[in-house]
C-alpha cells in the first residue's frame, strides 16, 4: 500500500499513463491523470483551453487540479509533461509525493507522438525543433524527482517494474 502518491513526471510521449495504469493495477490503487482531470474540471479540451484563454491559463488550472489530486490516496497519479516548470508544483510533488521521473530521447518523443494531434505545444511545421527547446528548458525540472528512469527502447512492463523494485527498495 502507498502511504504517498506515486507521482509520474515527464515530457510528453514518456509513456507516464501508459505506465501509470500498469502500477495502479499491479499496486491495486487507482490511477490518476492530472489531463483529464483538467479536461473534466473545465469541461473543455486542452487545446481549446491553451487556444481560447492561452497557456498561463491552463497552468494555473493544472496548479489548482494537482492540489486536488496530491491529497488522495492512495494512488498513482500521471502529470502533464509541463507541471514541472512552477515551482511550487515540483515543491508539493517532492513534499507530498514520490516523484518518478521518466526520461525519453528526442528521437522517441518524435517517433510516439507522429500525428498526434491533442498536444498543443506539438504541433506544426517545426515540431522536432521546439521539442527540442522545450525538453532543453525542462531538463532541470525533470531532475528534480526521487528516482529518474530512462525508458527507451524498454517496455511499458519493464519501466513499471523498475518503479516496483525501486519501491520495495524504498520499503525495505
Ligand atoms: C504539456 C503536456 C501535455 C498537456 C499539455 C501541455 C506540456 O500532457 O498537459 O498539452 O507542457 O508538456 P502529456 O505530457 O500527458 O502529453
């Protein structure tokens, strides 16, 4: 049983609700995701929310909708890959929260995302490049978490299981 939630952090395509859902299962606690918490709470889509009322808007949502979900338990709760940029975001996660971080490759982030189109700050003509910028700014971020796991080329079974051992370890 978790005595804090087990918070994914990560950009976006790092697999953090495909991996969320695998260790709810396996942890038999419920999963969370901080997206669709957004989405239900404001009954809109991200990408209307970031093209009607603009990014800040949707951070501050983010903010009030991680607040909501920290205080459940137990559970596994997957982030937006942008959570990390407030700081008092990372503070809370890192306070109240174990915080596994998921690293990923640009060429991966490139290869998951292909045609994606619900992801407002993947889009256009020049994609690969502000992906790039964006994962270069978020690195520190990203390195602000109890443990870090690298998850290219490995499974979404395989990353879920490197976060139970890393859980037992944590117990033990
Ligand atoms: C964002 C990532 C998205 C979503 C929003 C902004 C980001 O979540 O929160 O489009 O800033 O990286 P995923 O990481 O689940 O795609």
């Amino acid at each position: 049983m978790l005595e804090r939630p087990l918070i994914l952090t990560g950009f976006m395509g790092s697999g953090k609700s495909s991996v969320g859902r695998v260790l709810a299962r396996r942890l038999g606690c419920p999963f969370t995701d901080l997206d669709a918490e957004i989405v239900a709470a404001a009954g809109r889509s991200i990408n209307d929310i970031f093209a009607r009322d603009g990014e800040q808007a949707f951070r501050d949502m983010e903010s009030e909708c991680l607040e909501l979900v920290i205080n459940r338990l137990p559970a596994v709760i997957a982030t937006g890959g942008g959570v990390v940029i407030a700081d008092r975001n990372r503070s809370r996660m890192r306070t109240l929260g174990i915080v596994v971080n998921l690293g990923v490759s640009l060429p991966q982030v490139m290869k998951r995302l292909h045609g994606a189109t619900d992801r407002p700050l993947f889009a256009g003509s020049d994609a690969a490049n502000s992906v790039k910028l964006l994962m270069d700014d978020r690195k520190q971020f990203y390195a602000d978490a109890d443990i870090r796991i690298d998850t290219d080329g490995k499974s979404v079974e395989d990353v879920a299981a490197e976060i139970l051992r890393f859980l037992e370890e944590l117990r033990a």
